[in-house]
C-alpha cells in the first residue's frame, strides 16, 4: 500500500472506557452512557490524556515521522479545568451579577496562585427565563452572557468563556458531534440547617446523600439552576454538599474532585469539567474590597446597551460623559480615583415595587409618598426632570406620572417593537440603570439589588457618597431605614496592575 495513503487517510477507532467518555452518546437522561466509540482523525486531539500523548506512541510505531501531531492551539489548553455554576432558579438579574463577582475574584486567584489551575477558565451559564422578566411575546431563555455584558472587558480580569464558546473550545479536543460535553462531577451547594457552633461561624463542607424527596437536594429539580438540562450536557457523579464559606473553600473542594478523578501520571494533566449548583451559596472571600471593586468595574455593560442609554441621556436629558462630569475611559483598568462629578440635569428615582409592594410592606412607599418624596428633592436641588426607573404595571406608572404634573416625568421604555426584540427584558433594565447612574442625585429602594447596583455604577463614575447613596423612606419624614453605604476600594498599584488583558489577544484565540 502506497505509504502516501497512511499519510492523509489513517483514522483510528479508539474504545474508550465510560469512565472518560461518559455522555458522548445519546440516552433519555444526561447520566453518563455505557462505553462508545469514538473517531479520532490524525489532526484531532483526544478529550483525555496528557496533551496528546495517548496518541504519541501510535504515531511513533506507525508513522514514518514521529511527530506530535496536535495543533498548538490545543496544546496550550493541556490541563485546563473548566468550572461551570449556576444559580438558584428564583434569583434575580442583579444578585446574579454580584455571584459571577464572587467566582470571578475565586478564578482570579486560583489561576494566579495555584500551578494546577493555571488554565482554569470560568463558564457563564446561560441566562433562564427569570421571574421578573414579564414580557412573554420574547424569546428569553438561554440568553449568552455578551447580550447583556462585554465580554473582552470581563476577560481583563478573569479568564471566562461565553458557553456556546465553551463548546466550541471543548470540541477542539476531538469529540464527537455535536460536541457532548461530560461534566465528571456535579455539586449541588445547599446550606446547613445549624450554621453556628457554639455561636462561632466556621467555614466547612460535606457531601450528603441525595434523596429523591427533597427537592433541595434532587439532581432532577431546576432549584440550583437549570444548568443541567442544557442538550449537550452529560455528568457523571451528581453529589449534594453542605456548604458554609468563602469561595476559597470551594479550591478544596475542587482539589478533592480532582484527586479522585486521576488515576496516575499519565492522566494528571487532563482537561477536567466540574459544575457547581446554586453558586449563590458561597460567600465573597473579598467582599468590598480592592478586588471585589476590580471585578466590577470589568463588568462594563455590552455596546449595544451602551448605546441606546448614550442616545436617551443625550436626545431626552440632555446629558452626556463631559457635561456629566463622569469618568469612562475605554478601558476601566484606566479608571482612577474621583469624586467631583456632577450629573445631568435630572433626578433619577428607582422604586421598587411588585412583590416588594407586600413582602417589604413596612419599607416599601406607596406611590403617593414616593411622590412626595420626590418632589421634595426635586425642589432641594432646583430640578424640574425626574427619571423613573420602576417595576410598576402600567397602571400604577400612569398614576404615579398624574402626581408630578408641575414638573417633568421621564420614563424608558423601548421605542419600537424591533429595540424591544433587541433589548428583552433584561436589557431595558441595564439601560435604565445606566441613565440612573448619570443622574444628579439618585434615590432607590430599601435591600433593592436594583439599585445596589446603581450604586456601585455611581461610584465608578466618580459621583459623591452623599449624592448616590440614598433611599426611599416608607412616609416622607419619618424614620426609615436606609441601605448600608460601601463606598468604592481603589488599588495601590492602579497604575501597574499585572491584568490578564493579554491572555485573549482578541476573541478568535478562543477557538
């Protein structure tokens, strides 16, 4: 046979056992399958094995040239550890976006402290169909993250991969199509029923029995997010863990998954996937602090979003970054101290209303006491434009703009029916937040996450505490509580801060 052939036609059918190619096969559930074959091209790197070295010594017997024959853009990826998460069904847009914080600040540091973890990249799970989002005419669930977020901005300070960009990395290693994903172990956080012992919070964890009754701890329930039910996903051990600590305690954990899923040397430098369930569990390990405040100011908002805020601040209110006052450098690692800016000629008001209407009765306003509220503000700083950001029906907004007749009330809402498709839901809210961040003063709701956020995007843009942190009391003069203020936390070494900017030389080095 002509040796030309051997060159460019070889394939090799490996049987793999199930242990390493658990759900590459198609079955009812996503457990893993029995043993399948698998084909693997001479260009094609395999899932598992050191690099390529599960096909090196077959290409050294067989092959005229002994050569390593994986491309380098997989090369690079030997040992990589994905960590997948996700979050209770029920959470909410905003606590959301503080528990990608708390993993990104973990990922950080795990990949710049630990040899082990020096490929390890963090998995965005797809946006659900959250509760608040009401529009049902629009298509809302599995939403990837770059709809509502930049993506190179996030990158330049943890390594994170969109999820249909994870898939396209993992396909890279060989497997079949389309590209079953096995994750080799699942944990499903819970919290313990006795936190304190001996009134004393201490930081551990334990795996628990599943038991198909508790809806807590059932790996078929949607409670600690519906991560599993994606098509292409197959796990193998599913555990429940109790759960009380920082995001470090979850580097001990992984270590401890690590360990039982290596055989040897031969496979200690294995891609690995590992998920984690109801990531809100887990507590910040820098909550507040200069690290905290890194991630996020990464967390700038996607372009689009941008700029439809842009377009309203400037046509509406007549507001933009210089006459605002406000820092936004192309870059937020460029973003420095200050707290001189000014704001647009308007206030902004978030009110908060829904189920806080009763679930926090006693420091929720009515609609008439946030007008007055307002009103009174309004006066106190010689405005005539209020913007409102708020939850309402369409009733409760037409009642409440009755109230401000003297004075102008604004109020986003998308200005076609294609700006909706574009937006959904969740992007009118940013674009809201984003017009409340250039407000003159700002007002929000009591343990609103709404506007916690607003918060911490004022105090990015250089905005004073006095102006930004304040709240809606229940009845204008009375004694309210208000919201905890934490203000921002700058680096000392802002200026030469060792970022992974240049671990992405741009999007296409993730494919």
């Amino acid at each position: 046979m002509h040796a030309g052939w051997w060159g460019h036609r070889l394939v090799l059918i490996i049987l793999l056992p199930s242990w390493s190619l658990a759900g590459a096969a198609l079955n009812t559930t996503n457990r893993s399958p029995v043993t399948t074959p698998i084909q693997i091209s001479n260009t094609v790197c395999p899932a598992q094995g050191s690099g390529c070295g599960s096909l090196h010594h077959f290409w050294q017997t067989f092959h005229s040239e002994p050569a390593d024959r994986c491309p380098s853009s997989i090369l690079k990826l030997r040992g990589t550890v994905y960590i997948l998460y996700d979050v209770n069904i029920s959470e909410g847009f905003n606590l959301r976006r503080d528990v990608y914080i708390r993993m990104a600040v973990f990922v950080r540091r795990l990949q710049r402290q630990r040899k082990r973890f020096a490929n390890v990249r963090l998995v965005l799970p797809p946006w659900p169909r959250l509760y608040h989002w009401h529009s049902h005419n629009l298509e809302q669930s599995h939403l990837l993250w770059r709809h509502f977020f930049d993506l190179t901005s996030l990158r330049r300070y943890a390594k994170v991969l969109d999820y249909d960009e994870f898939l396209a990395e993992y396909r890279t290693f060989g497997m079949p199509a389309p590209p079953y994903v096995h994750i080799s172990q699942v944990f499903r956080l819970m919290h313990y029923e006795v936190m304190l012992e001996q009134g004393i919070f201490r930081d551990k964890y334990e795996r628990v029995s599943p038991n198909a009754d508790d809806r807590a701890c059932n790996e078929y329930s949607f409670v600690g997010g519906p991560l599993l039910q994606q098509e292409l996903l197959r796990y193998g051990r599913y555990h429940c863990v109790r759960f009380q600590g920082s995001a470090g305690l979850l580097e001990r954990m992984l270590r401890e998954a690590i360990d039982e899923d290596t055989s040897g040397s031969e496979d200690v430098n294995d891609m690995r996937v590992y998920a984690v369930l109801s990531a809100e569990t887990v507590l910040h390990d820098h909550w507040g602090d200069e690290h905290f405040w890194r991630a996020r100011r990464s967390m700038r908002f996607a372009q689009p979003l941008s700029q439809v805020a842009e377009d309203f601040r400037r046509n509406v209110l007549s507001t933009t970054d210089t006459s605002a006052g406000v820092q936004r450098p192309t870059l937020w690692d460029m973003e420095r101290p200050k707290r001189d800016a000014k704001g647009g000629d308007y206030l902004c008001a978030h009110l908060r209303r829904g189920d806080f209407v009763k679930s926090r009765e006693t420091t929720t306003p009515t609609l008439k006491s946030a007008a007055q509220q307002i009103k009174q503000l309004l006066r106190a700083f010689n405005l005539t434009t209020v913007f409102v950001s708020t939850d309402a029906t369409p009733y409760e907004l037409l009642e409440l703009k009755e109230l401000f007749y003297r004075f102008r009330f604004i109020h986003f809402t998308p200005e076609s029916s294609a700006q909706r498709l574009q937006l959904k839901d969740g992007g009118v809210a940013i674009v809201d937040q984003l017009i409340c961040s250039y407000a003159r003063y700002f007002v929000g709701t009591y343990e609103s996450t709404f506007t916690y956020r607003i918060y911490e995007e004022r105090e990015i843009l250089g905005f004073s505490k006095a102006s930004t942190f304040n709240t809606f009391c229940k009845a204008l003069g009375g004694n309210c509580a208000r919201n905890a203020v934490w203000p921002i936390v700058w680096g000392d070494d802002e200026d030469n801060d060792d970022s992974d900017a240049d671990y992405y030389r741009n999007d296409n080095d993730l494919y």
